[in-house]
C-alpha cells in the first residue's frame, strides 16, 4: 500500500488538508476534445458541471421504465443491494445495476458520459460503483454532508482522488424536492474527520452516514471559501451532473409530493485501482467497491438503438 496522503477518522480532532491531486487529469490525444473548454475550466474550478437535456425525452421514457421495472423486482427482495428507507421499507437505493441489467450496462458506456469521464480522468475508466436511487415524495429522507472519496479512501482503498460521480436525472429536480446540494471548490480540500470507522459501518452508513461525516466548523470553514455559496443540482429530466470524488455534497429531505429519481455511475481510472482500505478492516462489498469486475469502458455510440429508442 502506498503512504497514506488523506489520513481520516485516526482518532484525531478533525482537519483540513490540502488537495495533492490534479481535477482535470492529463491525457492522450484520443481522450480531450469532448468538452467544451468552458465546460473543463467550470469543472476544474467548481468541482462539478450540471449539462442539461444530454438525454431526449424518449431516453429518458426507457430509462424511467427499465428504472421502474427494477424497483418492482427488488421490492420483495430481501438482499444486501437493495437499500430501504430507514424509518419505512421503500426502496432508497438498489447497487450494482450495472452487472445485473444489460440496460443499465449499457447505459454506463453510452459516449456522451463516457467521453466525458474519460477526458477528466485522463485515462480509461471503469464502473467503481452503480447503482439507481428513488426518493419518494413526502418521504424521502436527507443525506448529510460528506465527501465520497473520504469513504472510498477509509473504507474501499482508493489511494488517489481520480474518480467522479454521474447522476443521470430521470425526474426533473426542483428546489423543493431534495435536490443534491454541492459546495463550490471544496473539491479542492480534504476534511480528515475525527473519530473511527465502526466495524461493517457501511451496514448502517447507507442508510444514514454517521462515520466520516465533516465537523460543523470544517462546513462552516468551505462554506466561507465559497463565498457562502451552496449550489443545487437543479434540472429537468435527461440532464447529467458530474462531480468530483472529493466536492463536499449532501441532500435535504423530500417532503414534496414530487419524487426524485436518478441512474448513477462512479467512474474510476484504471490507474486508482482500489487497494487495502487506509482503515485496515475488511474491503467492503464488490457491489460498493468494485474489485473484480473492473472492465474497461468502450464508449458506445447509440446503446438506446438496441432497444428501439431514438436518440
């Protein structure tokens, strides 16, 4: 294993380390051009990009049906991939679709993500994690803050922060129906958070994180960096958000009649493959943490064709 460079959850108080990784990573010919330089300089800075209507509505029409089709078949399913409400038993999050639907495999190599990750990444890329998460109206209950990475780093081994996230948005999110909120260049520091990782902490942490969550004054700290500026991943359905591992994110509750869907893919370079957590206890899952599936991605042009929609 490689010397620890973002130590957390050591017992310590907690602090703020600087970022010793590049955002947008350096990388051959064939991997640049799919951005718009505009697009690659607000990612670098932000450490995130919302690209809005990357999907048509008649993708989005199978996407929300495949979606629908799953929840239904895993709503009777007693398995550790299928996360529920913690004070109900509707379904909050269902993992690893991307090997166990042909859809949802095919969706992660569609290009206009794809490309896109890859020109981040500066590498070829393969699926960390997947996963489709549903937020009921009235009932769909917040996420605290925290920096995915952080987990990744502690609990899966990530050595490097050269991974991001990708949210497909398959129901048009709104102020008001617990969108994910994102703290502007906090990508660009480390919260090392106090305290230890409990044993299995991922058993409970997906339903509500408690572990490896920040301190009121490092929030308070990158929210003054940010000028006291918290962004909303407000959009209609078929736009695409990207965020870094690192950014600092969280959701509010949903306590609007309107649901909240999304499809999501974590990208990971082939060159950050996971090694022993930095926590020292067991690797968690493969369905969280990728290890042994790790196929590199070949950008596909049109995978919605095979299923009759069109692009």
């Amino acid at each position: 294993m490689n010397q620890d460079r973002y130590p957390s959850r050591t017992g310590e108080e907690a602090s703020i380390l600087e970022r010793k990784d590049p955002v947008i990573h350096e990388g051959s010919g064939d991997l640049k051009g799919w951005m718009d330089p505009n697009d690659v300089s607000f990612y670098e800075q932000n450490g995130y990009l919302l690209k809005k209507d990357l999907f048509s509505a008649e993708e989005i029409r199978l996407m929300v049906e495949k979606l629908n089709d799953e929840l239904k078949r895993h709503e009777t399913i007693d398995d550790e991939t299928v996360i529920k409400e913690p004070e109900s038993n509707e379904v909050r999050s269902i993992f690893d679709v991307h090997e166990n639907s042909s859809f949802f495999k095919q969706l992660a190599s569609d290009e206009r993500i794809a490309n896109i990750a890859r020109e981040i990444l500066g590498s070829d890329i393969y699926v960390h994690q997947s996963r489709i998460n549903f937020k009921p109206g009235f009932k769909g209950k917040e996420f605290y803050w925290h920096s995915d990475f952080e987990t990744w780093h502690v609990e899966d081994g990530m050595p490097d922060m050269r991974a991001l996230s990708c949210s497909i948005i398959l129901t048009d999110n709104h102020e008001y129906n617990g969108p994910l909120m994102l703290i502007p260049g906090s990508h660009k520091w480390y919260v090392s958070c106090p305290g230890e990782t409990p044993e299995a902490n991922y058993k409970s942490s997906l339903q509500k994180q408690e572990a490896g969550v920040p301190d009121h004054e490092s929030m308070t700290w990158l929210a003054e960096q940010a000028g006291h500026q918290i962004d909303r991943a407000t959009g209609p359905a078929g736009s695409v958000l990207f965020f870094d591992c690192n950014i600092m994110h969280g959701s509010a509750g949903n306590i609007s009649p309107y649901a909240r869907s999304n499809a999501f893919f974590v990208f990971n370079s082939v060159e950050n493959r996971l090694e022993d957590p930095y926590s020292g206890q067991p690797p968690r899952p493969n369905y969280l943490a990728n290890r042994s599936r790790s196929d590199v991605i070949t950008p596909a042009h049109s995978p919605f064709a095979a299923q009759g929609a069109s692009v």
